[in-house]
C-alpha cells in the first residue's frame, strides 16, 4: 500500500472524527496524526488532505450538493460526505493527482469504509463532478501512454 493511500485513509478517519466531536484545534489534529505509526510520508499527506477539506469545506459542500439528484448534503453518512470532499478537493486542488487516481481511491475508500453501495453512489457522483467541472481528463496529458509515445 502506497503513502499517498495510507494517507487517504488516515485522513478520512480525522475528518469523521472531526465529525463526530463537532471540530477539532491544531493541537488535536497533531495528536491524531502523531498517534498513527508508519511512513511520514502517509502521515504529511493526511494533513496536507484533512486542512485543505477543512478551509474549502464550504466550497466543497456546495459543489457536492450541487451534484446530488434528489438528495442533501445532510442526508449524505458521514463517511460517503467526507470521501466526496476529499475526492473533490484533490480533483480541484493537486494538480499532480490525475483525476482517474482521486475517483479510483475515493471508490476504494467508499468500498472499504462505507455501505454497500456506497462505492456505486461515490463513483457516480464524482464522475458527474469531474464532468461538470471539466476535470476528468485532468492528469491524463501527462500521460505518455495516453498520448501514445510508449
């Protein structure tokens, strides 16, 4: 299992547990990341995923909505709302994270931690982000495969 997928998870588990206890201090969140072993490498990119979802959570929450048919925000379990964030924020916000690579994780996240159908109800939603935002083939062109030069 890579860093940037061990990262993923643990920062998944500090965005639910964020949920739960209504919010979470610096000194909390460094308590929490602290107490995961294992590579830094995973541990810096939780962080760098858990405070970038937590200052654009706002304009995340209104995209995702804005993609939900017949469904709220509030309805969402809080594990399947904070795959999505998580997802949205690096399909809008790391540039060196191919498209394909954050809805591929968030649907093994969803798999993994979720309902069901949670893996189902994640992959439709982030496609029809991807689509609407115009990020889906974000990552691909530099690609050499995609661009045939094998």
């Amino acid at each position: 299992m890579g860093a940037r997928h061990s990262g993923r998870q643990i920062a998944l588990q500090a965005l639910y547990q964020i949920d739960l206890r209504g919010g979470a201090s610096n000194d909390d969140l460094a308590l929490f990341f602290e107490a995961f072993a294992g590579d830094d490498g995973a541990r810096r990119f939780a962080r760098e995923l858990v405070d970038g979802v937590r200052a654009h959570s706002a304009a995340l929450d209104r995209e995702i909505a804005a993609a939900l048919e017949h469904w709220s925000i509030g309805r969402l379990s809080r594990i399947d709302h904070n795959i999505l964030r998580l997802a949205l924020y690096e399909l809008l916000h790391l540039d060196d994270v191919p498209a394909r690579v954050s809805i591929d994780e968030a649907i093994e996240l969803a798999k993994t931690y979720g309902d069901r159908d949670s893996g189902r109800f994640v992959n439709g939603v982030l496609d029809h982000l991807a689509a609407r935002l115009k990020l889906k083939d974000k990552g691909e062109e530099s690609n050499p495969a995609k661009l045939g030069a094998v």
